[in-house]
C-alpha cells in the first residue's frame, strides 16, 4: 500500500494539537504536583442537587432521549433564572436550548451563524475552543487584545472598533473573562453593543461565570442593553456556578430566529445529552440567593489567599474581578517564557499552572504570563503557596 500523502488531520484544526490542558494535568499526574492548572474544583456542588439527579435517575427521567431542545422543566428555569436575575424575559420553548455544556453551546453557534470567509473578533486571550470553532466554521478569527494595566487587564475600545470591516460577521465575548479574571463594565459592554448595532453584528457572549464576580462587581449580560436582545446570543452553564462540570450541562438564550440557527447546528453534534442531569439543575437554578451569595464569598476568600501567597512568592498578580482564575506576570522571578516557567513549575515547586500564551494569536503578547486556578479546597491552595515559596 503506497503511503499517504496527504495529512490525516484536517488543515483547520492542524495548528491545534492536544490542548494545554491535557498536556499539564498529565505533568501532575507524573510529578504529584498540585494542579492549578484546569479549572475544575475539587469538591462537589451542593448535596440536594446530587440528589435530584439521583432521584431522576431512579425515577427514570431522562434515562433515555430527552427532547433535542432540552427538558421542559430545565429551558423553564434557565427562563426564570434570566427574567428574575437580569429582567431579559425568553420563551422557553422557542427562545433556550440546552447544550452539552458551554462548549458545545459555543461550537453550534459558530457552526450556525458562521460562512466560510466571515471574520469573528474575539478578545484575547482567549479559551482555547474559540479557536478551534472558529476554524471548524471555516471563518478568520480577529483578536482584540486585552492588555494589563494598573493592576487588570483592559480593553481597548478604539482596538476593537479598527478590527470590524465589512467581513465582519461576529463579536464574540467572554465577560467575565477567563483568562485574565476581567468583568467589562457597563460602559465597556454599550460602546460594543452600539457598535454592534452600528454595524448590523451578531453577539455571541459567553457568560459561564456570571455567577462568580467579587468585590460587588456588578455582571452585565450584554443582550440586556439597547438593540442587543435580537442579535444575541447568550451562553450559559451549571458547571462553574454548580461545581458538577462533569456533567456537562449548559444552554443558549437567544431570539427565536437565532435559536433555531443554533440548533440547526447543535442536533447534528451531540442531539441530546445529561438526560437526568438537566433535571437536577433545574432544580439547582432555584436554589436561594444564599446558595450563590455563600459560592461568590467562598471564591473571592480563596482568589484573595492564593493571590496573595504568590505575590509574596515574587509574581505580579492580576487580582481577578471574576472567575476562577489569576493571571500572574514571570518577569520579576526573572523568567520570560511560560511554557517553559510551566513545564519547569512543578519540579521545582510541585504546583502545576497553564502559560497564557496559549490563549493568543499574538504569542509575544502573552508570553511571560501565567494562569493560576483557585477553585480548590482552602487547605490544597494553602499547601500550594506554602511550596510556590521555593521560588523565592
């Protein structure tokens, strides 16, 4: 047989490789290092919703196909959890679509809304699956970069509107943001939204981490401003508010006419899936203010403990607004290159971190920065301050 001579791997998704991810947890593995690296918490989510997924299991709901769309119960309280929390009132039979996690939410939109040759503006850095969807859809992503200043990262208004031309097709946002822990301001998410509008864009926004800002930061959904609803779509997810990311369940609001694009696309990835989880977070959407009030100071003690344990270990540190994460700068530790400053961590300090280039177009940019993740057990973060003091 005469050897191939055309690649197997499809050239869209050549530059891509095994993610970042697996590469580093598979080094904490090896090494026994603590891994803050991947975004996951160590601990489940709250007992009772545990419980109702074990209760649809036994109760046989959701064992075998549920509706393409999702459960009933579960597009009506993603409904509720939009009109009560943010006053953005949806159908939940026309206007929410369940989707196995964020992930999936964003490759069907892509795939939707995307022509081969459109352009899609993403801030950078960005999560990793943007690019690839990106290209999977055939379009030419743009980055806007966010860039550190007094503390955070920023955005660049006058950036963003030099990067729209006329094969602009998309706008897509991720606030609050992972990596750099950024919350766009009200005032930030208008200049987009009348751009938006301006120039007759869609919005994708990936809102995953709604629930998790600090310090009274306040989280805008975009398609709440002026002109924005009809040409948005909006991502959300159990898995970071709920801490059961292995179940993978997430959901899209959005006009009717963009739903329907949306799942267009999406029947043809996974159709359905998380038959009985979509249940119990259905029950966990109702869950009392307490129970995010209790997760939103929990995270914010933890962001502020490991924060400060790497500052004192020699990093500049980037306190987050929101999310899970907190970028640091190498530099005064007298490294300049975070694959290397990551892939070198764990012998010298057993802690396992991610190198943000990976998450630029624009490498250089990117290149001496770190991603730390605190969404783990007070006492595993302790230990992990306690050994990054080697550096020093």
């Amino acid at each position: 047989m005469a050897p191939m001579t055309r690649p197997l791997l499809n050239r869209r998704l050549a530059e891509f490789g095994t993610t970042i991810f697996a590469e580093m947890s598979a080094l904490a593995a090896r090494t026994g290092s603590i891994n803050l690296g991947q975004g996951f918490p160590d601990t489940d989510g709250p007992e009772e919703i545990r419980e109702a997924a074990v209760r649809a299991l036994r109760d046989g709901r959701g064992n075998q196909y549920p509706p393409g769309p999702g459960v009933p119960e579960l597009r009506t309280a993603v409904a509720d959890h939009q009109r009560e929390r943010y006053g953005l009132g949806y159908d939940p039979d026309a206007e929410v679509l369940v989707t196995a996690g964020a992930t999936e939410a964003i490759a069907a939109a892509l795939l939707a809304l995307v022509e081969p040759g459109d352009e899609v503006i993403a801030l950078e850095p960005y999560y990793d699956s943007y690019a690839a969807c990106v290209a999977m859809a055939g379009g030419t992503r743009v980055p806007v970069t966010l860039r550190p200043h007094e503390g955070s990262y920023v955005l660049d208004l006058d950036e963003l509107r030099a990067a729209v031309t006329d094969r602009t097709r998309l706008i897509l946002l991720n606030t609050p943001h992972n990596p750099t822990g950024t919350v766009l301001t009200r005032a930030e998410l208008t200049a987009i939204a009348e751009l938006a509008v301006e120039r007759d864009l869609l919005v994708v926004t990936d809102e995953v981490y709604e629930h998790l800002v600090f310090d009274g930061t306040e989280h805008v959904p975009i398609a709440t401003l002026p002109g924005m609803r009809e040409r948005t779509v909006t991502i959300g997810s159990s898995g970071k508010t709920f801490s059961f990311t292995g179940w993978k369940v997430g959901w899209i609001t959005a006009s009717p006419e963009l739903t329907s694009a949306v799942r267009s696309a999406k029947q043809f990835l996974t159709y359905v899936s998380a038959g009985p989880f979509q249940y119990a977070i259905a029950e966990a959407l109702r869950l009392p203010a307490a129970y995010f009030d209790s997760l939103r100071a929990d995270l914010q003690a933890k962001r502020d403990l490991l924060s400060e344990g790497l500052a004192q270990a020699g990093f500049e540190v980037y306190r987050p607004a929101g999310t899970y994460f907190v970028t640091t700068d190498i530099r005064p530790l007298g490294a300049t290159d975070g694959f290397d400053f990551c892939r070198s961590l764990p012998e010298r300090a057993g802690v396992v971190a991610i190198p943000n280039a990976v998450f630029y177009d624009h490498r250089e940019a990117g290149a001496p920065f770190v991603r730390f993740a605190f969404c783990k057990k007070t006492e595993v973060l302790e230990e992990a301050v306690s050994r990054l003091k080697r550096l020093g």
